[in-house]
C-alpha cells in the first residue's frame, strides 16, 4: 500500500440530507446489497410470466425509484398557453429558427410559471425526427453539433431547465421558485421538476407538424442526462433516451464494474482530433466519464501516468490513482474559479504526502 507521512490525515465531511413525507411507503424497499435485483420478479416473489405482467411489474418498479430517489412528478398543469415569440429564417445555418414561450397554470395566474422552447427545423418538408435538449441553461448546442443534426434531418429543440427549478434547490428561496410555486406541496426534487419540463416541451412537439410524433429523442448532459433518463421512463412519447455522461445515480450500474469495463472507462477515447476550453487540461485526455493522465509531464499539477479524476460543478472531486492505490474524495462547496484553486491544493498536500509506493 501507499505510505503516508504522518501524521498527515484527510478528513472527508458528507452532509447527508434526509427529507420525509407522509406518503405510504412502498411495500418493499430496495435491496442495497447483494446480487442485482431481478427485474422480472415482483416484490411479492411472483415472476413475470405475460405483457400485463409486465406493465404491472414496470409500475411496481417506477414506484420505488420515485419515492424513493426522485419523487413523484407533478401532474401536467390545468391550462398552458403557448405564444410564438420568433419565425425567421437564421442566418448561421440558412434553416427555420423559431421560439415559443409555453405558461402554465394551475387556475391561479398569481402562481403562473413559463419555459421557452428553441427550435431549428432541416429544410425540407418533413415530418422530420426530433432531438429535444433541456441544457439550454448552461450552453446552447454547439453550432457544429447542432449543423450535423440538421444536415441528418433532425430538428434540434432547447429549452432551460433551470427554469423550472434552479440547480440545487433544497431551502428556501430556492423551494417557492419555478414549479414550486405552481405546486407547493409537491414532494418531488430539481431532477424531477426538469423531468417535468420535458414532458411539457413534447407536449408542444406533438402539435407541430413538422415533428415525426414516433421519432422523439431526448438527451441532456451530467444532472440533465439523469434527467433523461427519468423523462423517458415516465413519458412513453419518447422514443430513445440518450443520457450523457449521467454518472452515478444516472445509467451506470453501482454495483457491478468489471475490470476491463473500468480499464476501458479510463483509457483516452479523444486524442488529439479534439480540443475544447473547459476540457480535462493540459496532459490529460478523456475517458468515459473521467480526465486521464497520459504522462508525467505536461499537466499543472503532480501525479501518476493514468490516475483519473473529474469535479462537480459546485467544487466536489474526486480522483484515482491505480499506481498509488490512492482514492481521494473531496466534498468541498466553493463554485466558480477558486474551486480549480482547492482542487490542485488538494492534490498537492496528498501527493507531496506520499513517502512510499506501492511495490507492482
């Protein structure tokens, strides 16, 4: 094992935050050890043997992953009034680019919410499939991602999720804003309000008829790809689900990682064929999911040739290296610039720390 000066320590505080409702539990919690739970065996032992089997089956499943992961989604609003704000030809592209503003309500225009839905259409006459984004919040589309979707014959849509509930919210004033105010007493978190979006820029998608209704596809990025993942499981207007980089608590199995699978995973997929700002730096390529060290050299802060690491976007990181049989998890809240600051500290004062390597 590493051996670490002493008496050098590292002291990791996670703050657990635990929310209570008064709805029924479920009859059956999930089983947190152990093999991978069957699918296609109810909570009461009874197997999946028809297709109403398994429509009921999919029920009991989706029950337990909204209360106890998500919460349950509101129901669609009472009355949605729908303007077009744009219809213009755009320049950067020679398409149709057009946006609606869609509000919402419940009977009380006091607690009224709205979302705006972009929108670029192919040239041609359609009925075109359709790419629906909800990330419009942290980044439009970039133009050469958005080109190649309409050079194939897709329709790119976008909307801001974060109007609907803003990143994070768990106190006041965060909890009155967006579909909080809409319905106060929802028991249902930021993942599920965005869900909730989405539903309701498909509910839009469907009376266009420039959309091909059966080719709907949904995607979003870290948080909005775990977002995707819920809006498609509850909404059976979509067609394919295509999270991205969803990480933990998204597509990815807690439980089995096998070790070609983690060998692939932190392995360079990049090259040198692209480069980004905001990418994993100077030194580093990308795996799934991970910045990967390709050498010593190079990089601004010490390490080990293959260590892996990536950060949340409010200062949480964390990295890994194989050499060392070192894991760091660092819970740190500071958002913005400095958090890069505690981040490289961090990995300074471990490393510096390191007095002797394991013998491979």
């Amino acid at each position: 094992m590493t051996r670490i000066a002493s008496p050098a320590c590292l002291a990791i505080v996670v703050l657990v935050m635990i929310s209570t409702t008064s709805a029924a539990e479920p009859t059956t919690k999930p089983k947190m050890l152990g093999e991978l739970p069957d699918p296609f065996e109810f909570t009461d032992g009874r197997r999946v043997k028809t297709p109403d089997d398994w429509a009921a089956r999919r029920a009991e499943l989706l029950e337990l992953v909204l209360h106890h992961e998500y919460g349950h989604l509101p129901p669609p609003p009472k009355n949605t009034t729908t303007v077009q704000l744009i219809s213009h030809t755009l320049r950067t592209f020679k398409v149709t680019h057009r946006q609606y503003k869609l509000t919402f309500d419940n009977g009380d225009p006091r607690t009224a919410i709205s979302m705006v839905v972009d929108l670029l259409f192919p040239n041609g006459d359609g009925p075109f499939p359709v790419i629906l984004r909800g990330d419009w919040g942290w980044t439009k589309t970039p133009d050469v991602a958005a080109a190649n979707m309409l050079d194939r014959g897709y329709i790119l849509a976008e909307f801001n999720r974060l109007e609907l509930s803003q990143d994070l919210a768990r106190t006041a004033p965060q909890k009155t804003f967006g579909l909080y105010a809409m319905y106060p007493d929802g028991e249902f978190g930021s993942v599920a309000a965005w869900a909730w979006g989405y539903h309701r820029a498909i509910d839009l998608l469907v009376t266009l008829p420039q959309v091909d209704k059966s080719k709907i596809a949904i995607t979003g990025h870290s948080r909005g790809g775990k977002t995707v993942l819920l809006a498609g499981v509850t909404d059976e207007r979509v067609a394919l689900t295509a999270p991205n980089d969803s990480g933990c608590g998204g597509a990815g199995c807690f439980r089995v990682l096998g070790p070609k699978t983690i060998d692939y995973m932190t392995a360079d997929h990049l090259g040198t064929a692209i480069k980004r700002p905001g990418g994993p730096g100077t030194g580093y390529g990308f795996g799934l999911g991970f910045a990967v060290r390709l050498q010593t050299g190079l990089a601004d802060v010490t390490g080990s040739t293959g260590d892996y690491n990536w950060g949340g976007a409010y200062g949480t990181y964390f990295w890994v290296d194989p050499k060392e049989e070192l894991v760091v998890v660092s819970m740190t809240q500071a958002g913005g610039p400095i958090r890069q600051h505690y981040r490289r500290l961090l990995k300074a004062l471990v490393v510096q720390a390191i007095v002797e390597s394991p013998k491979l």
